[in-house]
C-alpha cells in the first residue's frame, strides 16, 4: 500500500476542505442575484425640473433595499446630446447634466453600498454620439483618429455622379439605410442605429484599448458590474473580393423595406469577432478583479438571437464570456394567448441549451419593450413574477413592473422617441417607447410623486392615483406585496439551489417545481384561463405528499387564498387567471446537509492527522 508523506497528506484534505466548504458556502452573489433597471430619467426628481436624476435614485434606495433587490443597473447616465436617450455617448467619462455631477454619483456608489445593493452601469460600446470628439476627429482625418468608425467611399451612382449609393444595402434600427453620408469626409459612415449614432470600429485596437480604459475608468469609481449593450452589432462583415461589403439578403418578415427586419442580418449581427471581443472584456474584468480584490464583478450582455447564439456568449470550455447574455425568450416569444405548452418550452430552451456550468436569467420587461401589464394584459402580472422569481438563476426586473404599471398613451405631437418621430404619424404607435419610459409612480400626490415639476419630461399615467407605491404598500393584497414575498422567497435554499422542471397540466396550467434534498419543495401553479381549472398535484411530481403537508406560501391579488391555507393535492380548484407558490414542507427538517456534514467530517480528519503527528 502506498503511504504518502504526512505535509501531502495534510494538503490534499486541506483542498478537499476548501472544495466541501466553497460548495457548502453556496453561490456566488450575482447566480441568485434580483436585478432592478432603473430608467433615470423616469425614476425620482430630486430638483423638481421634470427630469429623473442621480440624487433622485440616492433618495430612493432604501425602496430597493425594502423590495428585496439585489442591485439595479441604471439606463446611460453618460455625456449625451440625448437624440436617443443617453444611448448616443458624447463623453464616456462624464456624467449628464441632466442627472447631476460625478460628485452625486459617488455618493450614490456609496450609499448603496453602504445598504448592500450592487450598482451596474449600462455600458454601450457599439456606438458614441456624432458629437463625441472621436467623431469630430475622424471626420477630420486628425492623425490616429481616421479609423475609429467606419468609413466608405461608397458605389458609383451611374444615373447621378454626383450622389454615391450606399456600400450596401444595410439596414438600421431606427430605418432606413444604416449609411449616412458625410460632406466634410466625402465619404459614408455606418450607423446601425440613429444616424447620429456612429458605429465604432472595433478592428482599430486603439479603439479596443479606448473601451477597456473606459470600463476601468468606472471600475475605479466603484461599480460592480456593467451590461453591455447592443454587442449584437459590434462587428460587421468585411469587404469582398470586390471590394465592396455585402448585401444582406431578404428574411421575408415584412414587405417595409425600411424597417429592420426587411434584412436577415447575416452580416451585421453576431460575427465571430463579437464573441472573441466580449471574452476579451470578461478576461479584462477578472484581471481586475485578481488585481484589485473584492468580490466578482458581474458582466451582462444584451442580445437577442438564436439559442444557439445566446450560449456562445457565456464562452466555452476554455474561455469565459458574458456571467449571462440577456434572455428574452419570455420577453419575445409569450403573448397573452400563450399556453402552458408555451411557457414550458420557452423555460426549458433555456434551461436545456445551458450548460450546467453557467447561471440561467429571466427577463419580462425593459425600457424598449410594452410593460407586461399591457403586452399580456393586467391579470398576468402576478403570474409573470411568480414565475421569473421562482425559477433557478438571476431575475431582472424593470422599474414599475412590480406594481404593475402599464404602457401610458401619447399622442404622436407628444411623441419625443426618435424610433417613434421616424415612424411619422400613421405606425408611430408600432415603434414607439415613450410609453413604457413614463414617470416611476410612487403615491397620489402631484406627478405621482415623481417631481414637482409643473411639466414632467413625458406624461404621468392617468392610473397613478390606484396605481403607486404607497397604495400597494398599505393595501392587504397588492402586486407589490406579491413581488416583496416572492423576493424573501427567493432566499431559501430551495430557490437557490433545488432542482428545477416545469409541466404543463394541460393547456392552461403551467407548474414549476423546484425541489432540494432536505429542504421545503415548492410548487408554482399557474392558470392562464379566463375560467376554473382543476388540478392534480400528485401528478406533477416524483415524490407523493400528503394532502395536509401542502399550503399556500404565496397568492397572486386574483387569489382568495392567503398564506398557510391548507391545499388538497389531488383535487385543486384554480381560480380564472390564479397564481400560486405552494409548500411541501421538508420531510426531515431537523437533518444536517450532507455538505455541512461534510466539512465537519474533514475538519475531524485533518485535526486527528495533525494530533498524530504532534504525538
């Protein structure tokens, strides 16, 4: 039999302690962390000129701490001539006049701190304002700053010389072509998005370098993470062999030839290059982190496409990307005439793509897209947090959703989103964001107290006055209190760490069960019907319970159930449009884990070693 010197042996179940302890020790805070978006310009008014601002969100973090949130990342707070909103940069370094100085954001990073909330920053790499001195530079050929962005001399035009076409056929977000031509250069830039919205050239490694220095810049000041935005578009096909970018041929989704989707973007969207570059920032945060301590800094991608796609963004077996690309799947793929066939497969593409290494997320609203209430209709609003706060990894959730705030009506002389202004007056309704942008509703008092403006920067919901903060906080049965209960509920180490499947009962009822040796199952009912449905609970999982074992934990507001109310497991009555969260209390509740046990049983281990040896 072999024998090992005794310094091996006291190193080898010292690691074995290490590994039993780190996994007994849980997650990393971001796997299981509840994020909140916060549009700063809807968000709180602190100086009362209409405009959300940074003193606003200050003044309004203890809100966040009380809702249950991990941290929140904030839409662009960054230098901006604001044609989009802040997602034009005109000084990556500075902050908007419009939502204080760097001074208030300081103290914002501390303060929230200070209560435990994570602060992340919307980073938006893809493109700067025309007014960015990086543009103005390459317009003017300044020495080192030609090929920041990209530059065509374009094509011939043979029935006008004097006006070049397009390179390409491209096409941008905010339609039309995605080049814009410009006298001083005499030459096309590429904008994807506003044509005030330059596309950076990111085969310029000074460019690569600018980026990483920026991100650094803010790492510095104390963030704790970014979501990167639009890197779906960072990278663009090169030129042919005839020396021109290729066109995008038809996806035959709509007959506009100027709204995006005319193109399949098989040139524009997703490149092998934009996988490599997002590896690159992950590598550049880690290194900081290695550097600088503290605990990780959590780096998000948004991007919608193939499943496929999505999954090369978290890496791959030798290189980390993305903590986690955005997850639209709910956000794009449910209506509100889904079925329970619909909600399971949309979780489980997600969840059966993902390798088993990396963290799953959910997402059901944001600052482009109809709020949940007005997309799926206002008596699905429990039922989409019940479902996105229960199922395994990270949530986001978008300011107002968690009292149910639906999309406000603007009429198109209202209209101030430049998606919408381009629509014109006949589609403006199709494309714009205004509605979903409004004034956060805080209580019933003027502007929904958001500001004390006479006029807010876009109108305040006529709803305000039933819908708002303070009201849910002091009514018995609220969307708010639905969302604070699923939150604490979120901290069980079922929630954290069980198992995870989801059945549909049959068309209507949607089930996730999420389960954990020696510890609470739980059960999330569904009914997306308009009338009763009735349930067998035993049929939907591996174990059999008990029909007094099983009681309600949670209740959506279309419930008449409450908190402890026994459920019969085989003969649930579900009431039109109910959500539930149901208990099964653990069978053995006094047990130890078995990774507690663990770490004590290496502890004995290597301290009778250690005796031995001293003897």
């Amino acid at each position: 039999m072999l024998k090992f010197p005794f310094k091996i042996q006291l190193i080898v179940l010292s690691v074995l302690l290490l590994m039993v302890i780190a996994v007994a020790s849980g997650k990393e805070w971001w796997q299981t962390a509840a994020f909140y978006q916060i549009y700063p310009r809807s968000f709180k008014d602190s100086d009362n000129n209409g405009i959300g601002d940074l003193k606003g969100i200050t003044e309004k973090l203890p809100y966040l701490k009380e809702i249950g949130v991990t941290g929140f990342w904030m839409s662009p707070i960054f230098a901006s001539p604001m044609v989009d909103f802040g997602y034009d940069i005109s000084d990556y370094r500075k902050i908007h006049e419009d939502y204080g100085t760097m001074e208030d954001f300081e103290v914002l990073v501390k303060r929230a701190h200070e209560l435990g909330l994570k602060v992340i920053l919307d980073f938006v790499p893809n493109h700067s304002s025309d007014q960015h001195e990086w543009f103005q530079k390459s317009i003017n050929k300044v020495d080192g700053y030609e090929d920041y962005y990209i530059w065509d001399d374009g094509k011939d035009n043979p029935s006008d010389p004097m006006n070049r076409l397009p390179p390409s056929n491209w096409l941008s977000a905010f339609r039309g072509s995605a080049w814009k031509w410009n006298t001083k250069r005499q030459q096309f830039y590429l904008h994807q998005f506003h044509e005030k919205q330059p596309d950076l050239n990111y085969r310029n490694p000074k460019v690569v370098a600018e980026m990483k220095d920026t991100l650094k810049f803010w790492l510095d000041k104390g963030v704790d993470g970014f979501r990167i935005d639009a890197v779906t578009n960072l990278f663009e096909a090169q030129k042919d062999k005839t020396g021109f970018y290729p066109d995008e041929p038809p996806s035959h989704a709509t007959d506009d030839p100027d709204d995006e989707k005319y193109l399949n973007h098989i040139h524009t969207h997703d490149q092998d290059e934009n996988f490599d570059m997002v590896y690159q920032w992950r590598e550049f945060m880690d290194n900081y982190q290695k550097v600088n301590g503290g605990e990780t800094r959590v780096f998000m991608t948004e991007t919608d496409a193939e499943i496929s796609v999505l999954m090369r963004y978290y890496g791959n077996d030798t290189v980390n990307g993305a903590h986690f690309p955005f997850n639209f799947k709910l956000l794009f793929r449910i209506s509100n005439s889904s079925t329970a066939t619909d909600f399971k497969e949309t979780t489980d593409l997600w969840m059966h793509n993902m390798k088993p290494k990396n963290t799953a997320n959910w997402v059901i609203g944001n600052h482009d897209r109809q709020r949940v209430g007005s997309r799926l209709g206002e008596n699905k609003i429990d039922s989409m947090h019940v479902i996105i706060l229960t199922l395994p990894g990270i949530s986001v959730t978008y300011n107002g959703e968690e009292i149910g705030m639906t999309d406000v009506p603007i009429s198109f002389a209202d209209t101030i989103d430049p998606l919408g202004c381009n629509a014109g007056p006949e589609l403006y309704e199709q494309w714009s964001r205004d509605p979903v942008r409004t004034p956060f509703q805080w209580d019933d008092s003027k502007n929904a107290g958001f500001s004390l403006a006479d006029k807010t920067w876009l109108p305040v919901s006529p709803k305000y006055a039933d819908v708002n903060v303070k009201k849910q906080t002091a009514t018995d049965r609220s969307h708010l209190k639905v969302y604070k209960n699923l939150m604490k509920l979120r901290q069980t180490d079922t929630l954290k760490n069980g198992n995870y499947s989801a059945i549909n009962v049959n068309n209507d009822v949607f089930v996730i069960v999420r389960q954990l040796d020696k510890s609470d199952t739980y059960l999330t009912v569904v009914n997306l019907a308009g009338s009763e449905r009735n349930v067998d609970l035993t049929k939907v999982s591996d174990s059999t319970y008990s029909v007094e074992n099983v009681e309600c934990e949670i209740a959506g507001i279309s419930s008449s159930r409450n908190k402890g109310d026994k459920i019969s497991t085989k003969k649930l009555v579900l009431q039109p449009m109910e959500s539930l969260v149901l208990k099964v209390p653990a069978q053995n509740s006094a047990s130890i884990s078995t990774s507690i046990k663990s770490v004590w049983i290496l502890v004995g281990l290597v301290s009778t070693i250690a005796a031995w040896r001293i003897v």
